[in-house]
C-alpha cells in the first residue's frame, strides 16, 4: 500500500495547474469569446515577425492556463454537480492504471477531477471533506475557481422580461444593438445607465439564477445546494459584481460571479484605499441626479 500511495502522489502533483479566474475586461455585450487554440499559442522559430513581438524577447513565457484540477472523493458525483455549470466530460481516463481521472470542459474553461481512493483517505469516504476555506481564513495557497454567470443571467433577464410590457422591457428594446463594451468609459456608464443596471439585476439577479440553480440540481440529482456565502456586493475598480460561494461535492470553493454594472472613469480608484458601501452608495445617486 506504501508504495501505491508513493505512486499516486507522484502522479497527481504534476496535475494540479490552478487558477483564480479573473474578469477584468468582462463586456456589456456579455459575449464570450472563442478561445485560441492551445497549439496555436505557442510559438516556433519560424513565427512571423508580428507574433515575435507579441512574446517576451526572452523566449521564456506561458501561454495561458490549460486546466484546473480538483481532487474528489467520488468522481461521478463530481461530475453531476459541475454538469449543473455547464461542464461537459471530455474525456475519462487513468492515471497509473488505477485511479479515475476526467476533463470536463466549459466553453474555453477546462477541469480536471482526479478521484482520491478511499484507502488513500484514510477513512469512509462519507467522513472526508475538503478543509473549509470560508471557515478557516488563516489556510494559504489555493482557495477557488470563480466561474462567470453574467451571460446566464442576461439571458434569463430576457426571457423573463420578454414576457412583460414597459418598464424594464424597454430597455432591451433600446439597447439590444448598442456597442455596450464597459470599458469605453461614456457617460452611459453613470447615471440612468447604472439605474437601469440595478433594476434589472432586481427582477432578475444572482439571487434568483441560484434558486433556478437549486431547482434544477433537485429535478436532476434529487440534491440541493451548499451555499458557502449568500449573494453579495462587490466592487473592484470601476466594476460592480454580486458574487456568491457555492461548495462542491468535496466541500471545495466555487465562486459565480454575475457583472452587474461599471461607474465613470475617475470616480473610482483603483488601490487599497478604504471606500465604504455608504460612500459609494452616495457617489452612485450622486451621478444619477
């Protein structure tokens, strides 16, 4: 047994690249866009000129994250929950012969669950779950993937306002062809834009998608959901999210991130410099008046 787990050690190493994903150039258009292929990132002796000065002239760079790996107790289980966020299996396979690995794939976003077996944990597998890492602040290193749901959500503003009249379905009908890139910075970035903003997001926001979420697990799994931190505010620079914390099957941290509006260049700065929720609050009603 000394030996297998010396060998699964050494084979999941090497497999755990992770990340924080990071939305910092997310659009108000809420398209996602195609992903370069991996080869196609990487470049050779015989680059064009311009792909050469798209790379450090040292030569010694990374092309972008390939996967994230998670280790699980039971990989099926695993699979139907991240199944729920739009993760697809790619591909099952082995490692060493013995201990069940998958890639699931999402859009341009790769995982990899690799499952722990039961005699390497140590104890049933019902007893183990990941360190919690909303409980215990002082563990360091990795702590979650962040996944985007702000184009899940818009779309589901849509159908349901599609169904009304007025109101907030006006805004669809004004806006549905307008180049909303957030990072343009106009004027329509503050005041009644934000306005409009925040009114959708209030009939149809993060809050709501998890319930559809919740509804969904119990119609498919007969599961509902652990919720690590309920829907909440946060702004970082010149963007405004409601982010909330989901733990997966192995108690492991899933952020769900939905953009919920952007303020004027200036009005925001970005460093570690104390803004209050009332000072922002004031600021917001501020550009609206």
């Amino acid at each position: 047994m000394g030996v297998l787990l010396k060998a699964f050690t050494a084979l999941l190493l090497p497999n755990l690249c992770t990340s924080f994903l990071v939305g910092n150039k997310l659009k108000r258009n809420f398209a996602v866009e195609d992903s370069l292929s991996y080869s196609s990132q990487i470049y050779s002796s015989s680059s064009t000129s311009e792909s050469e000065d798209q790379s450090p002239s040292n030569g010694i760079y990374t092309s972008g994250i390939h996967h994230t790996a998670i280790r699980t107790k039971d990989i099926e289980s695993s699979i139907k929950f991240y199944s729920l966020l739009s993760f697809e299996v790619e591909d099952k396979y082995l490692i060493g012969g013995q201990v069940k690995a998958a890639w699931l794939q999402n859009k341009s976003t790769k995982l990899e669950l690799i499952e722990v077996p039961e005699h390497v944990l140590g104890a049933p597998k019902e007893l183990v779950r990941a360190a919690d890492q909303m409980a215990k602040m002082n563990l360091l290193g990795l702590n979650h993937i962040c996944l985007d749901v702000t184009e899940s959500i818009r779309a589901r503003q849509g159908m349901k306002l599609s169904r009304g009249s007025g109101g907030l379905n006006q805004w669809f009908v004004e806006n549905e062809n307008e180049d909303e890139d957030k990072n343009n910075n106009s004027e329509s970035c503050a005041g009644s834009r934000q306005v409009d903003d925040y009114e959708r997001n209030a009939e149809y926001g993060l809050q709501d998608w998890l319930l559809d979420l919740e509804d969904e697990s119990k119609r498919n799994f007969g599961k509902t959901l652990r919720i690590a931190l309920e829907p909440t505010s946060r702004t970082i620079g010149m963007n405004v999210y409601d982010i909330a914390y989901l733990y997966d099957p192995d108690g492991a941290l899933v952020e769900v991130l939905n953009y919920v509006t952007s303020v004027k260049e200036g009005s925001i700065r970005t460093s570690w410099e104390v803004m209050m929720d009332d000072d922002f609050i004031s600021m917001l009603k501020q550009k609206s008046s």
